[in-house]
C-alpha cells in the first residue's frame, strides 16, 4: 500500500468522523425546531426553557467541528476536492448553529406569549411551518450524507412554500393587530417567530446548495425561488 493511499485512508476516516458529528448536530437541530414550535402552540414553559438551555450544546458541537476541521486541513493536505468537502462541513455546521439560535428565540418569546392572551390558530399555524422547516432540513442532511443532488435540489424548491406560509401569517397578524390594537404586542412576537421559522428554511436551503455544490462543482445559477413577498422584503432588509 503505498503512502498516498494511507493518507486517502486517514482523510476519509477522519473526515466521516466530522460528518457524524455534522449527523448528530443535525439531529439535536430538528429536535430543537420542533420542541420550539410545540412549546409555543401548547403554551409549555418548561419545555421551551430546556430548548433555550439545549442549545449551549448544539454550540458547542459547531465549535468541535470546526476545531476538526481544521486540524484535518492542517495535518492531512487535502486535495482540491477533499478541502471542498471539509469546507462544506464547516459552512454546514454554521448553518446548523444558525438555526439552533433561531429555535432558541422561539422559545424565548414563548415564555413572554404564555403569558398574554392567545391569537387563535397562531400557534398551530407556526407549528405546521416548523415541521415543514424541519422536514427540508432533515433532507438536507440526507442529501449531504448521500450525496443527493435532486433531493437537495428538491428541498431548495420547497423553500417557496416556507415563505408562502410566512406571507400568509404576516397578513394574518396585521389583520388582528388592526381590528383590535390589544392584540399588537403579542401579534409582533408571533410576527418574529414566523420570521425566525422562515430564516431556518433559508439556512437549510444553504445547506441544499452546498451538496449541489459538492456533487456538480457549481452552484445553482438561477436565483432561489421566492414569492413576490414580505420575506423578500425582510431578506433585503437583513
């Protein structure tokens, strides 16, 4: 065998243990999405305090992925291809990171929603988005791991459908805070949510992207599909 296998061999085995570890983020990511959505439709304050307190891991799981990464960038050489994969490791881990602070202000504000009036249906709704979020993410990761560029290609298309969900709640919290000015303060929390769970689908849309990237050596030319929305408008805000 000779010495630039063993080195293909070594990179391989230590960049597999960095993507279990991108898998498990992933893992305690979704959990984090769907918890924060669940304890704002159920009004349960203990399980969005542990989705606040959670998230101090999902950090610190970023911070071990990119101090590996790094060292398998310093101590193997990799290739080209090899450095554009480890790379991609990192970009996924920070999309990752982004989201899990996004549930965690979910699940701050749903300490401050427990304790007014409900706008009815508005946890439902934003809980229904949420498991779409969750779901685009979860095949991110899938496509990642398997290197599925149609399946990500496919999650980068549903990201309408998130923004779709978010217009329609935006017009739904205006109409409430219009037809009684007592709803706006919880109508303006509820608003930021919404906006969070759209921003989740935009970094699992990254995530997307990166395995198209990975798999064709190109990103997607064409421009992200978005509706001609308020989340077009908050993005170029932002």
């Amino acid at each position: 065998m000779t010495e630039t296998h063993h080195i293909t061999l070594a990179f391989d085995r230590d960049l597999e243990k960095v993507q279990a570890l991108v898998v498990k983020m992933g893992g305690m990511v979704e959990a984090a999405i769907l918890d924060a959505a669940l304890a704002l439709e159920s009004r349960d304050e203990d399980l969005a305090e542990q989705v606040r307190l959670r998230d101090k891991a999902i950090d610190a799981l970023e911070e071990q992925i990119n101090t590996e990464a790094a060292r398998l960038i310093a101590l193997r050489a990799p290739t080209a291809s090899d450095l554009r994969m480890t790379l991609s490791v990192m970009k996924i881990a920070a999309s990752l990171e982004r989201v899990g602070d996004y549930a965690k202000n979910m699940a701050k504000r749903s300490h401050v929603l427990a304790h007014m009036a409900p706008i009815a249906g508005s946890g439902g709704a934003i809980r229904r988005m949420a498991r779409a979020v969750e779901a685009m993410l979860k095949d991110a990761l899938d496509a990642y791991i398997n290197r599925d560029a149609q399946l990500a290609a496919d999650v980068r298309a549903r990201d309408l459908e998130v923004d779709q969900m978010y217009n329609a709640l935006f017009r739904e919290f205006l109409t409430y805070m219009l037809e009684d000015p007592r709803n706006i303060t919880a109508c303006m929390h509820l608003h930021f949510i919404a906006k969070n769970v759209e921003r989740m689908g935009d970094h699992a849309t990254s995530i997307a992207e990166q395995v198209i990237y990975l798999v064709t050596g190109e990103m997607p030319e064409d421009d992200r599909p978005k509706t001609d929305s308020v989340a077009r408008l908050n993005e170029e805000e932002d």
